[in-house]
C-alpha cells in the first residue's frame, strides 16, 4: 500500500513540475508548434533573416507614412503573431520586440536621410539622433484588451524600446493616442470600409501634443493590412503636434502650414514624398522645421511588399 501512494505522490510531484515547466518554458514553437521553444531556428530566419523593408498597401491610404516591416504576414510569421496576440504567449513578445526594432531602426535611416541626415547608419542601428524617439502603439479596442488579458502593439512596443536604447538610441514608448469612440471589427471590411469606419476614431491624449513635437515620433503596431489604422494613427499626431505649435505661437500662426505628418495631400502614397515632412516655422533652419515620423510594423500583408521588387 505504501508504494502506491508514493508512486502516486510521485507522480502527482512529475504532473506538477510539467505545468511549472510549461509556464516557463514553452510547450511548443510559436511559429511551427515542433520544437519547445518559443521560436525556433526557423521560425526565428523566417520572421528576422532578411532586413526590414519599406512596405506600401495598394490602394495606399491618404495620409500613410513611410512603413517598414520585419516580414510578410505569411505561414510562421502569422502563427506567431496569433500567439502572441490571440493565445497569450507573452513569451514570444520578446523575438517580435526584437523584429520591430529592426523595422523602426530601418524607418529611422530613411525618415532622417530624407530630412537631411540628422542620423547616420551605424552597424545595425542610429550613430547619431536628434531628440528622443517615441514609439506610439496604434490603440487597440479596449473590448480586444479586456478580452485578450493584454495589449499585445504595446507589449511588443516596450520590448523593441528596449531593444532600441541597447544600440544606442533613445527611444521610448508613449501611449498618446486614444479611441474616440468604439469602431466596427475590422476583419471584415475591405480598404475602403475600413478607412471610413476609422475615420476621427483615434486622438491624442490631452498634453500629448507638446510631447510629440518634440520628439521623433514612430508609430508601431504589429500588423499592417490595408494601412487605415496607422493613417488615422498618423492623422491624429498631425492634428496634435498642429495645435501644439498654434498653442505656443498664436492661432493661426500656422495655419497655411504643411502637415507636420506629411506633405500635403497631393504628393501623400506616391514617390512624390522625396524632401520629409516640414512645417514652416521659426524653430529650424531656413524658416522651416523638419518633423521626422515613420511607422514600422512587425508583419505586413505579402503583397504590400511588392513596392520592392519595381
């Protein structure tokens, strides 16, 4: 009798360690779900082996700032990303923080070779920067956050903050932008439904506006389809980081003034957007005052990377 409750309290001791273990230690690669790890070898080349890209929806929204992404959001790059988001493997965070800093520090090289050089390449990140960089997560619904337990933009955000600040640059996040209002699922909607349904949706939180004007601002999110949720993101900076600048200069001071997102809407998705961002100002040099932004995702759709191959 006494060995049968031993082998039972062994193997109750073994059933235990198991489920410590898997809280530490994944059960599964988040990508391929074979290897215990969180992501293996693999998986790791297919989310991090080439270098970030510029990516470009078609149709391009109004208003979208220059992207870059880590990977296509394909095969195990998607199952890791549904992981982390809809399963809660917080674990992975840390491999897709590390994809977003890449894509940020590819953001930052052409936000600031097209401004004039304010940063130079370095190795793998930014030799030179001028003024902190914020990392502003697009929101997601607060329903999706209580649903999930977490949110999974800005989890992914403060990991590649981190990332960042290792090589040198300093970055941080800043969670300014807010919903308005509760919008439609997007998963449904094709590009045009979706640019309305989010149309005025986001804001910047109260204050928030001096803070972005001061800064280099690169919007981050973990996924990329059709581009609306990082124009809108891009629309409210723009309208914060304007009434910043009225606020401390006098209403209408710059009212006649280029977006301080991006140029104005006749050059806005084409190559036309060759000089960056500028609003006439008192602050830079030549009367004008460059503000940098750019946007940087972990995975867009495969197809918004075929602005690479013309």
């Amino acid at each position: 009798m006494g060995t049968v409750v031993a082998m039972r309290e062994l193997r109750t001791v073994r059933e235990w360690w198991a489920d410590l273990t898997d809280l530490v230690l994944p059960a599964e690669c988040g990508g391929c779900g074979r290897a215990r790890e969180v992501l293996c070898p693999r998986c790791r080349t297919a989310l991090s082996g080439d270098p970030p890209c510029r990516v470009r929806p078609d149709p391009e929204p109004p208003g979208l700032p220059a992207v870059h992404a880590a990977a296509p959001y394909a095969d195990e790059v998607r199952a890791a990303l549904l992981a982390h988001k809809e399963r809660g493997v917080l674990a992975l965070a840390a491999p897709l923080g590390a994809a977003l800093a890449g894509a940020v520090r590819a953001g930052l090289r052409e936000a600031w070779t097209a401004t004039g050089g304010a940063g130079a390449p370095d190795g793998g990140g930014i030799r030179r920067v001028r003024g902190p960089v914020l990392l502003v997560p697009v929101p997601s619904a607060r329903g999706a956050v209580r649903t999930r337990g977490h949110d999974p933009a800005r989890r992914i955000a403060l990991v590649a903050a981190g990332e960042l600040r290792r090589s040198g640059v300093s970055a941080r996040v800043s969670g300014v932008l807010r919903q308005r209002y509760a919008v439609a699922d997007q998963s449904g909607l094709d590009a045009r439904r979706r640019l309305a349904n989010l149309a005025g949706a986001l804001a910047v939180a109260p204050g928030g506006g001096g803070l972005l004007r001061g800064s280099v601002v690169v919007l981050v999110d973990d996924l990329m389809t059709t581009g609306a949720s990082l124009a809108e993101a891009a629309r409210a900076v723009r309208a914060a980081r304007t009434d910043a600048v009225e606020s401390e200069a006098g209403p209408g001071t710059y009212g006649t003034a280029r977006s301080a997102v991006y140029p104005a809407a006749a050059g806005e998705g084409r190559e036309e957007r060759k000089t960056g961002p500028r609003m006439a100002g008192p602050y830079g040099g030549g009367g004008v005052i460059s503000e940098a932004i750019c946007a940087a995702v972990v995975a867009a759709s495969p197809d918004s990377f075929e602005i690479n191959r013309n």
